[in-house]
C-alpha cells in the first residue's frame, strides 16, 4: 500500500449499505426511511420514529401500542446498579457515568446478541441512567419511571418531577438526533458489533465517541463559547482570535453538509419562535457568532451544524450544559442499534489497513549495546 491510497478520517469512503437514512449534504436534506425530517417532526413522536428506524415503516396502532409498551415497561435498573451510583464522584461527567452504566448493565445480561428486543430495553434504560444521575448528583431523591407516561415527557419528569410545558419541543429536538447515517459514533459501534460482540459493548463503544468534542461533545462546547463571550460587542474579536489560533469554532462545520444542517435550521427556528415571547440566554450572541463564522468562512462553506442551537434551547428548559451530550445519545441509541442490526445481516468484520512509516531491518542489541545475532 502507497500514501495515496491512504483516505484521511476515511473521507468519501462507503463501508455499508443501509436503507435507514439518507444525508444530501449539498442540499441540506435528512431522510429517515424515506421521510423528510421536516415531516416527521412536524407529525410524529419518538416512539413512532424510533418503531420507523428499527423496523422501516411508520407504526399502525397495534404496531404503536406494541413499541409504547416495550419501551415504558423496560425504564428500571436493577436496584445495586443504582446503590453503585450513588458511590461515584460527584464531579463525574454525565458522558462518562451513562457509558460506565450502560458497560455494567452488560454483567446484568446474558450474553445477548443484536436482538431488537436488546436494543429497546436499552433505548428505555438510558433515560433513567441520565437523570437518576442528575438527581443523585445534586443530593435529590431519584424519581422512579412512570409507565403511563411517553419516553420522554417521563425522562423530563424523572428529571424535574413534573411535566413542563416545553415536553413536546423536547420530544421533536430528540427525532432530530436520531439517525444520520454512518456519522463517527454509528460507524464505531458498527465496528463493534462486526466482531460479534454484544449490545452492551456496541452501545458503550458509540457513547464513548459521541462524547468527543469533535461529535455529540460540541454541544456542550458551544455553550461554554457562548458564556466565555459574554456579550455580543466582544464575538469579532473572539472569533478571528480562534481563526488566528487554528482552533475549532465549535456547533460549525461538518464532514457531509456543505450548507446549513437543516437539523441547525430547525432548532434555530424553534428558538427564534420561543425568543419572540420570552428572553432566551445566549440567543443574540449566537446569532451574532453565526454571521461572523458564515462571512470569515463563506470560501469553506462552513455553516452551525445540529450543536449549534441545540445547548442553547437545552439550557433554555433548565438542562445543565454538561447533560447535552447525554441527550444526545438517549435519541441516538436508536440509530445505533438499527445500523448494529442492520450491518450484522450481511455481517463482515472491519479490518482496514495503516500504511506503514516506520523504521525496518533494525538490528537487535541487548541493554549494554551488544548486537545480538539472529
Ligand atoms: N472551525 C474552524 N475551521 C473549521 C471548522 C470549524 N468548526 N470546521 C471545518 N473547518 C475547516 C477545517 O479545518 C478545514 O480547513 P483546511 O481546508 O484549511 O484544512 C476545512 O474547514 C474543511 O473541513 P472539513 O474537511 O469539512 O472538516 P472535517 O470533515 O475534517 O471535520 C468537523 C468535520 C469535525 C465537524 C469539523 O467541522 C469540526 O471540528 N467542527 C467543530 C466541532 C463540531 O461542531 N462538531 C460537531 C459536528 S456535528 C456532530 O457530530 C453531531
């Protein structure tokens, strides 16, 4: 193998076929199985959307009432998961307990393999690990699930102890993160699952990428940028200062969308509604950050991508800024387990190549120096 045949990030390079979405970046489209994203979070809920991904079609009403139940009745964790919960450090990053949890529920399983069945319990279980965690971090009694509640009016009601009035919204930010083809954190758990490994490792693999700055991470990162400006007189100065630097502008940017995310577009548009009746924190700044990026990169077509207005309108519903990347992954996990599924089908393991730069023919010498001969 030559250097030219090295594809960096493998940039441009396929490694499955799959039919459960579809990405145009050059025109800014998101299809889930067909479906526009605009279409179904104007028309439908997660669990509808969760039952379109795993399966392929929009669900019926039995269909719907099959899923509604499957994924209320798996919400508990097994009580010594939770008492170890209460022993990790205070300080533990969001990110970090819920891929531990998830890696431990794998000890409480046999060893399973890519069942749907295995991907819903685990979809129904994410929700508890996140906000069992925000309670015992700030010293609040954990709040139990409630089956007659949906997926997520019941993880916001875990989490505050009641229904606010922004679930809905709520619920059509997680169809958005969903599903988008075979992003960094799908392709990792791909990797995982096509050496046969287990559910657990699938899922642990994928929450561990997405934690990365670079992917789910950015949303967190972004709201951090929005505090450190500070005010909206200071963004020039701050972003050619990162220009400067060589540093990432974080919520900007993305591998396959050369124009706006149509994800950014519509959270934009959501918060822009939401800003029309009541102050929404760090709106102007962003909005400022966005024309100054847009200009001083209009030669790279670079626009916000999902990341962007996500954290502000997270941070708007009172979610702290490091449990954004964590709802993230509580609406992803459904991709991943349909990109698992759907690979082990025709499975074949990953097996790329590096192309080797180093050193050859060395001669072995012992500690003292002394050439040994082969
Ligand atoms: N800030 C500054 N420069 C950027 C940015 C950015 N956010 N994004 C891309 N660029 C630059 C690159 O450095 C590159 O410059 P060069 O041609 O001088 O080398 C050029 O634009 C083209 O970059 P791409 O090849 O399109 O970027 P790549 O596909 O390698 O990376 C990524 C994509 C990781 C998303 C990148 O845009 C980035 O780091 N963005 C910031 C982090 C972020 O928001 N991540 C979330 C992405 S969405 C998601 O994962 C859910």
């Amino acid at each position: 193998m030559k250097k030219e045949d090295l594809k960096h990030g493998l940039e441009g390079v396929a490694v499955a076929i799959s039919s459960i979405s579809y990405v145009d970046g050059e025109k800014g489209k998101l299809v889930y199985r067909g479906f526009e994203i605009e279409d179904l979070v104007e028309n439908s809920y997660f669990e509808e959307v969760a039952y379109l991904i795993w399966f392929g079609s929009l669900p019926n009403e039995n269909e719907e009432d099959f899923i509604k139940s499957m994924l209320s009745k798996k919400r508990n964790l097994p009580e010594n998961i939770v008492e170890m919960m209460r022993l990790f450090p205070e300080n533990a990053h969001p990110m970090a307990v819920l891929r531990s949890v998830v890696s431990m529920l794998g000890m409480y399983s046999k060893e399973d393999n890519s069942t749907l069945e295995n991907a819903i319990n685990l979809t129904a279980k994410i929700p508890t690990i996140i906000a069992y965690w925000y309670r015992i971090k700030n010293n609040l009694p954990i709040i139990y699930p409630e089956e007659h509640l949906n997926h997520s009016e019941n993880f916001l009601y875990m989490m505050f102890g009641e229904l606010p009035e922004y679930s809905k919204c709520f619920d059509k930010a997680l169809i958005l993160h969903m599903e988008q083809g075979m992003n960094a954190s799908t392709f990792a758990s791909t990797v995982t699952s096509s050496t046969l490994s287990d559910i657990y490792s699938v899922i642990t693999t994928a929450i561990g990428t997405l934690k990365g700055p670079l992917h789910g991470g950015a949303n967190e990162k972004v709201l951090e940028m929005l505090e450190e400006i500070g005010d909206i007189e200071k963004v020039p100065e701050y972003i050619d200062n990162l220009i400067r630097n060589k540093k990432k502008i974080m919520g900007f940017g993305h591998r396959i969308y050369k124009t706006y995310d149509p994800r950014a577009k519509i959270l934009k548009k959501w918060v822009q509604e939401i800003s029309a009746h009541e102050k929404v924190d760090f709106f102007d700044i962003a909005l400022k950050v966005e024309d100054v990026v847009v200009e001083r990169f209009k030669d790279k077509n670079i626009y916000p991508n999902v990341d962007f207005y996500s954290g502000i309108l997270y941070n708007h519903f009172g979610i702290p800024k490091e449990f954004f990347t964590t709802i993230f992954a509580m609406a992803r996990i459904v991709g991943w387990t349909a990109h698992a599924m759907e690979y082990r089908k025709n499975n074949r393991i990953f097996r790329p190549r590096s192309i080797y730069n180093g050193p050859k023919d060395l001669k072995y010498k012992d500690m003292k120096g002394v050439e040994i001969n082969g």
